[in-house]
C-alpha cells in the first residue's frame, strides 16, 4: 500500500467521523421538520444533547389540552394541538413566555418571530420555555416541530406524515432556557398521547 493510498484512507474516515459526529446529537436524530415561534435549530441541538436525560413527571411535563379526542380522521383537517406549560397547575400562555415583541422593554427579542413554519435559522439566544412536539407512527418519529408557542396545527404535508398508519403517538418534551442553555428540564409525560387514525 502507498504512502499516498493509506493517508487518502486516514483521511477518509476521519472525515466520516467528524460528520457522525456533527449529526449525532442524542435524542431522536432526526433534525425537525419546522420551527415556530422563536424556536431554531440551536435549540434542536440542545434537545438532542438534553433528551436522554429527560425527567418523566407529570407535573413538570406538558399535558395535551386538545383536541379533547383521541380519534381522528386522516381526510379531516388537521386539528390545534394545545397543551400547558406544566402539569395542569400551570397553563401557560398560547404564544409561550419567549419575549417577541420588538420595543423599549424588550432586550434581545426574537427578532424573526411566527406563528407559523420557519426554517432553520440562527437567532439571537433566546430565554424562556422551548417544546419538541414528536409525532411517532409506529414507534418512530413521523414529524417533528420545535416550538416557544404552546399550540401547533400541522400543515397539510405534516399531517399526511402524522396519520399515514392505524394510530401515532404524541410526545411534547418541554426545556427552559436562558440565552439557548438549558435552565430547566427537559420533563416529558410519563407516557405519550395515542391518537387512533380513522379511515
């Protein structure tokens, strides 16, 4: 073997475990597919590092307040999924506690707030309560979304993905943080919500 040959292969793969290394954060693996409120992929991050940890308590863990069924439609519209910040002693508010309106008594604000999809962007730190809403179908993650709010309506693509088996599961894991380090948390039901998919 060449000198030349075998330093292409160290190369090689240590190129390879740098990028496992970059893309194994822990947690589910799998990067969400949207980001609301004033969530980014930096919070991603800090889920995927802080998931295995996560304390199943559930009165520090958010509990799902609709929809009040548990049967759904996939030809139906996508329904609001709303839960508490924290057991049912403490609802919370539905734009999340995220500081995201710009003026005079709001310092570092996300600045690219919204109520709806984002892409992976990279934000200001930001302090408050994050969310990682897991939908599984058969035990794997189908869709996922980051949030600051305290509600979340799939968008029609999510919601083909959400209800394309007999049932999926609903897993919210819920994270404090000051300026993107973890603060409280991460807490998460004892046992995910099951949802049956009619047909």
């Amino acid at each position: 073997m060449t000198m030349l040959r075998l330093a292409s292969i160290l190369v090689a793969a240590a190129v390879l475990s740098i990028l496992q290394s970059c893309d194994s954060h822990g947690g589910t693996g799998r990067e969400p597919d949207e980001y609301t409120g004033c969530a980014a992929d930096e919070q991603w991050r800090l889920f995927d590092d802080e998931d295995k940890n996560a304390v199943a308590d559930a009165t520090q863990a958010p509990i799902l307040v609709t929809p009040a069924t548990t049967t759904t439609r996939a030809a139906d519209a996508p329904p609001v999924f709303s839960w508490t910040r924290a057991g049912t002693s403490n609802p919370g508010a539905t734009l999340g506690d995220v500081p995201h309106e710009n003026g005079p008594d709001c310092n570092n604000c996300c600045p690219q707030w919204n109520g709806g999809a984002l892409g992976t962007l990279h934000l200001p730190p930001i302090s408050g309560t994050v969310y990682d809403l897991q939908f599984l179908v058969d035990g794997k993650v189908a869709w996922r979304a980051l949030t600051t709010l305290q509600e979340y309506k799939p968008t029609a693509a999510a919601w083909a993905a959400i209800t394309a088996g007999a049932s999926f599961d609903l897993k919210i894991v819920r994270i404090v943080v000051l300026r993107n380090d973890a603060k409280e948390g991460p807490f998460v039901a004892p046992t995910p919500t099951r949802f049956t998919v009619a047909r």
